[in-house]
C-alpha cells in the first residue's frame, strides 16, 4: 500500500506542476479511497488508489489444493487445512476520460452536468494466509500474493456546483483481466467527490 501511495503522489505531483484545473477527492464503491482528476477541455486524466474488493466467492480449501500447492511443486497429502486469513486488496486505476456536456434534460436547461467515456489500466494486489497442519504438526502459514492487471472500460456522469468548487460523480466500469487470471471479466463501479481547484 506504501508503494502505491507513494507512485500516487509521484503521478499527481507531476501531473499537476503548472496546472490550476484539478480536482482531489474520495471515491467510495468497488474502489474505497482517493480520487485525482487533471481536468481539461477534451479529455482528462484520472488516477483512483484504494482498497478493493474480490469479486467472486471462492472455496478457499480448494483453492489453496489447486493454485498454492501446485504452484510452489509442493506434494503434501498428510495435510489437515485449518482456514485462512484475507488481508484487504488495494487497487491502482489510470484513465483518460473523455467527456460531453448535458445541457437539457427532457426541456429542462442545466449547467454543470457532464457524461464521459473512457479507457484504463488497473492493477490490484491482494494476499492470503493460508493456514494449515502437516502431519498433525503445529500450524503453518502459506502466504499466497494475486496480483491482477487489466484494463477498464468506463461511462460516468460528473456534476460541479456553480457556486461552490465541488463535483460530484458517478461511474460504472468493465475490468477485463490480462494477468494473471486473462480474459476474465468483472463490472466495477463507484461515487465520489471531488474538490476543483
């Protein structure tokens, strides 16, 4: 988590040097955390680091028999599976947003009220301890790392206060996996706030 707040700030850091329209925020949804956008005429870019979520239920013995034990070459067959521990997976998104402006909804005149589109990267960790006996022995920890990388399609709706610096926004996504779980699909999505500056 260190080292993705720390590419964060970096990113934000560089993208914001010399520039004046911005926005800093939190995000709640299938990404808890902080939301940076760097806003400007056609397309902007946005960055979203938090904690996330798993997306499918998993029978976590099975599991741990098919993916951890095959994938360290571990042959164990005296074995008593005891549970496991999940610690919360975090989450990096980079996009580049493209928006269009709602000016009237049915004969009603706005301002301020956006849709936008856009493409994305993500990646994801998450880690679990499994916890095991061998041979009736004590308990052991297997710790397993999954780490997911993908990309995201996206469609939101943003609205900024005329009177105040605040936006708020609302968006919905298709994150497709390409490691390490390729071609697997999960919908994802989230509100937040967003201070202009």
């Amino acid at each position: 988590m260190n080292k993705l707040f720390s590419i964060l700030l970096v990113l934000v850091a560089t993208l914001s040097y010399g520039q004046k329209n911005m926005g800093i925020g939190l995000k709640g949804g299938s990404l808890n955390g902080i939301t940076f956008k760097k806003y400007s005429n056609v397309s902007d870019i946005e960055i979203n680091l938090g904690t996330t979520y798993t997306p499918y239920a998993i029978n976590y013995k099975q599991y741990f028999n098919t993916v951890w034990i095959e994938k360290n070459s571990y042959i164990l067959s005296d074995y008593d599976y005891r549970g496991h521990v999940i610690y919360q997976p975090v989450a990096l998104q980079v996009r580049l947003l493209f928006h269009k402006n709602l000016n009237k909804i049915g004969d009603e005149n706005i301002t301020g009220l956006q849709w936008y589109y856009g493409i994305g990267g993500q990646l994801g960790s998450r880690t679990i301890d499994f916890i095991y006996r061998y041979k009736g022995g004590p308990d052991l920890i297997a710790r397993h790392r999954d780490i997911d990388l993908g990309a995201d399609g996206i469609i939101g709706l943003e609205y900024t206060f005329d009177q105040v610096p605040i936006a708020l926004f609302l968006d919905v996504n298709l994150f497709m996996e390409l490691a390490d779980d390729p071609f697997f699909f999960w919908f994802q999505g989230g509100l937040g706030a967003r201070y202009r500056f």
